[in-house]
C-alpha cells in the first residue's frame, strides 16, 4: 500500500507534498521528473520487498505510481506468460500490450497513474469500490493528482474556495460522492472508473458499473456451493504477502467465519484483533469475539478504547482525513489499526462486504415493505425517513438510500439556508428492484464513498493495508446475481450462516446482529455539552448555512438518544470549515 502524485509540469517542491503521504508508505519513496511531468511515490513494502518493486517504476516510455494490490497478478503473469516479482510490474505490462481495455481483468484495490513521454499523457484508474483514493486538480493548464487532498494543496500556492455543493451528498451520505469533493476544483476520480489526460483535457468513464449483472436461476443449494468456493479463493489471494497478515475479529458472523475458515485451511497461529470501550459497556462485544479465538484457536489481542483515546484522535482528524467523513467508526478504527500496527503488522483482513452482499442489515427487510406494499406517506411525519421512502416511490427513485444514509430531502429543507438540494439517488436509478435495488445502491454509496473511505483513511494514516475478502469482485457480481428468494428464505444472511455452521458454534451464527457502534455522541456531549450547537451555528457568521432552530431541535433529540448521527455529521462539517479556511 503506499502513497501517490503527480503533476503535468517539473516540479521542485514535490518533496513537500510526498511528506504529506509517509504515513501511507514509510519503507521507501521515490521521485521521478521527466520533461514534462513530475512523479511520486512513498512505498509501504508488502509484496516483493526488494527494490525491485520500488517506485516510480519505469518500463521503456512508461513511467507508473500506483497504490494498491492486485491480488491475481500471479495468475494474470501465468497467462500472459511472463515472469514477473511484483503487481505493479503486471499492470505496466498489460497496459503496453492492451492498452485501456485490460482493467476488466484486475481483481484488486487500485489506483494507479501511468504517464507516457511519448506524447505527454496520463492514464490512470481507480478499482470498482473505491478502496483507494485518487484526487485531481485540473485548472488553468495546471493537472495534479494524489492519494491525498492535502498534497495537492501543498503543490498549490492557495487554498480553494470550499465547494458549498458538495454539502448537499455528505449530509445525505456522510461523503461527498460521485466526482465531488469539498475543494472547488479538485475532483476524486468515480470509483471503478478511469480516465486520460493529454493537452490539457481530463476524460473520464466508467470501466465497472455493477448495473448489469443478470439475476441467475439457481437454488440454495447451489448459490450456498458456490459462494464458499468464492470466498476461499478471495481469501486465498488476499493471503498474498511477503510480511505477516492479521486479522480484525469483532465477534460477528463476518470477521469470525474469516477467521474460522482462514484456521481451518492454513492452521490456527495467527493472531487476531478486536476493539472494546472501558465505559459504556453497552457498545463492547469483545466477549463475543473472544470467544470465537478460543474456539478457532487464534492468538486473541483485545484493544480498549477510552474517552480521552477519542479525543486525542479526534483532536487531529483533519490531520489524517482531508474534507469531512461523518462515519463515527472512523476514530475507532483509527485506534484499532494504530494498535494492530504497534504489534508489528503491515496487512490485516477485515469482514466488510458481507452485509451488503448477503443482506446483513435488518433494515433491508424494513424497507422492503415499502416496496412491495401500498402504503400512504401522509400516515408519517415528513421528518420521518418513512415519509422519505414513500416520497421516493411516487417519483419511481430508488426507494432505499444507503444503510449510512442521514438526511432526508425534508430535513436538508429545513437545516440549510440558500442551498440547493439535488435528488441525490437519481444518479443510481437503473433496472433493478427490491433486495437487488439496495443491495446494488449500497455498494455504490455506502461502501464505495464511505465505508472504504473509513478504512483507507483510518489504517493508512497507521501504515497499515486492510484486505477486505467479501469486497472481491468475483463475490460480489455473484451475489448480485442470486434471487431475492434464495438470499432471504427465513432469516437475513442465509446463505453465509448455512455455510459458517461448519465453521462456527450455533450461538456466533444465531446471535442478533449488532452493527458496529461506539459511544462517540456520549462521550462528545459530555464533553462538550451545549458548545456543540455553538460549534455548529459558528459557522454561521461566515456562511449562512443552517438554521439555528433546527440545529437545536436536532441536539435535543441527540441527547434523548436519536438523530445522533445528524448531530456528529454536522459537527464535523463546522471544525472543518474553521480548520481549513481559519473561520
């Protein structure tokens, strides 16, 4: 895993930017300056630690910067023929022989920018999912590209206006999405897209949408069969390292029938981690994953995370997280990986993915109703997202709207002041419906702009790569393609619990769900009691954004316990606003 950059000129302070992306590859750094163009790279050194696989890696005309893994580069070698030691070397090759059309074929977390003296042109690609970020600027001739917003910006000699649209899809999604970052003029390549850059014009398309995956007509049986031999291969190439791997075990079904199958095909010494609060004992469930270690026989670290841990992190978020990322797991994670590091890892694997494939969340079937049945949305409140649901069906939009999704239309109306409000999930509406629908949607925005956002920003500030098996490509297209009817017979999961009884103890599989949660709104209200709404409306004095009373409904609903989200969510967009523009 490492850190990128670039620009389209010769540059003498991009040192000070590569200084900026360390944390995302200590082991090595490197710079490349051709005529026209300037390249960079720092090196987290996993597979082929020699220098051979260090970068800027040139081969002939072509010159690549890429951060990420290709987990099939070996079977990608065997088929072309080739001898090769590491990833970065198999797309160096693919793209001289193919050119663009050879990224339907990579199963991996990538972004990569390859630069062509020839004729002074950029290619570059960001995987299906977005697990690792690519940001460009692209203005008055000037093109610069990073894994980091804050790089960008040491190469440019201001600081850009904040860009007010994007608003509108973070407090829907907790995220900027799509092209849109909080930077006027700096833009994030789309996830599963790529894109070309030569005489100063930036083209962009998509190489993977997920819209057109047919659904199979298979039984339980078979799609059960089916999705163990995916996953074990998806584990098998993510095993893939030439340092030590862990694993992230929460207790949960997902991380421990990982950990379950990973003990079972290569033995039981490794070592696994799992994070759990000294107060507020409601949120910890590290019990539950002790008790899988026990039972698999892994090496168990239990990692506890306290109120000032919070706010020493919390302290330094912008430092790590460049524009606003309102996941409240974002902290923990943070600490989680610092630890798994400082115990001498470079690779953990983690059980993301599961839910979105297999309809982990219990709110699917909730929402469900509101597609198949005739509801009025006159019967509930227009703050409700009930209200928005059913708003949503009589414009024929996609119904459900992420499982991170925080503001409805009517709530945006009535928090912002001289803002425009976008139907956010018309960018998503295609042929599918039902379980397939949100399934489909939260892998556009729940994973691709949140949930591996999350991930990239909290374990590479720590030097640490998380592989996530369930977000394989070859998983996911299947999963898509399994019926309604056979991925929800009786209970949500089916699928994956029928296979983890082979792995697992009953009570693991059968235990009720319990997503990922900390105490974070507690511990930020007793430590800020009713600054928080002074921190938010501040903001106010310099760009009139929200609407006083609204903000104060919404904190007195947070300290009774809901619309926490919504509160944390704005939180973080007002220190944001007052860190980066001094307001």
């Amino acid at each position: 895993m490492c850190g990128i950059i670039g620009i389209n000129s010769k540059n003498k302070n991009l040192q000070k930017a590569l200084n900026l992306l360390k944390d995302r590859g200590p082991d090595n750094s490197g710079i490349y300056r051709a005529k026209n163009a300037t390249l960079g790279h720092t090196r987290l050194s996993i597979i082929d630690l020699s220098s051979c696989g260090s970068q800027p890696m040139k081969k002939d005309n072509l010159t690549i910067v890429f951060n990420g893994e290709i987990y099939n580069y070996k079977e990608l070698a065997n088929s072309e023929n080739i001898s090769i030691t590491s990833d970065t070397q198999i797309l160096l090759h693919m793209y001289q022989k193919y050119g663009k059309g050879f990224l339907n074929k990579l199963n991996g977390m990538f972004a990569f920018v390859i630069y062509d003296e020839r004729d002074n042109s950029f290619f570059g690609a960001r995987d299906t999912f977005g697990k690792k970020p690519l940001f460009y600027y692209n203005y008055g001739g000037n093109f610069i590209f990073s894994s980091r917003i804050n790089a960008i910006l040491e190469l440019l000699d201001f600081t850009p206006e904040p860009n007010l649209d994007a608003i509108d899809s973070y407090l829907s999604f907790m995220s900027p999405t799509k092209t849109q970052t909080f930077y006027k003029n700096i833009f994030k390549i789309e996830a599963g897209s790529a894109f070309t850059y030569k005489n100063g014009e930036l083209n962009s398309y998509k190489f993977e949408t997920l819209d057109d995956i047919k659904t199979q007509n298979i039984n339980f049986d078979e799609a059960k069969n089916k999705v163990l031999s995916l996953l074990k291969t998806s584990l098998e190439i993510r095993l893939r390292s030439d340092v030590p791997v862990s694993f992230l075990l929460s207790g949960g079904l997902d991380s421990s029938l990982l950990c379950a199958l990973y003990a079972k095909e290569y033995g039981n010494n490794f070592d696994t981690f799992s994070l759990g609060f000294n107060e507020y004992k409601t949120y910890d469930e590290t019990s539950w994953a002790n008790n899988v270690a026990k039972y698999i026989g892994s090496n168990h670290h239990r990692i506890e995370l306290g109120k000032k841990d919070f706010f020493d992190i919390f302290e330094k978020f912008y430092d790590f997280v460049d524009e606003p990322l309102a996941d409240s797991a974002t902290i923990p994670t943070y600490f989680l990986s610092k630890k798994i590091h400082e115990n001498g890892y470079k690779v953990a694997l983690s059980g993301e993915g599961s839910d979105e494939c297999f309809m982990g969340y219990d709110l699917y079937f909730r929402v469900l109703e509101f597609y198949q049945k005739n509801l009025n949305k006159e019967s509930y409140p227009l703050i409700s997202k009930d209200y928005e649901y059913l708003r949503r069906k009589e414009l024929n939009l996609p119904i459900y709207g992420s499982a991170g999704e925080v503001f409805t239309k009517y709530q945006k109306e009535n928090l912002l002041k001289n803002q425009t409000i976008y139907e956010q999930l018309s960018y998503y509406k295609n042929g599918y419906d039902g379980l397939k629908q949100m399934s489909y949607i939260d892998f556009k925005i729940w994973v691709s702009e949140v949930l591996t956002t999350k991930i990239d920003r909290a374990s590479m500030a720590n030097s640490l790569e998380i592989r996530s098996p369930f977000l394989d490509i070859n998983l996911v297209k299947f999963s898509l393609s399994i019926p309604d009817r056979i991925k929800f017979k009786t209970t949500n999961k089916e699928i994956l619990k029928s296979i983890a009884y082979n792995y697992l103890p009953k009570e693991t599989i059968e235990r009720k769900k319990k997503g990922f949660s900390s105490p974070f709104i507690e511990w930020v209200i007793d430590e800020m009691g009713d600054n928080i709404v002074n921190e938010i409306l501040s903001i106010n004095k310099f760009i009139p954004l929200f609407n006083e009373d609204f903000v104060k409904i919404l904190y007195q609903k947070a300290i009774g316990g809901r619309f926490k989200q919504h509160l944390w969510t704005l939180l973080h967009l007002a220190i944001w606003l007052k860190k980066r523009y001094k307001i």
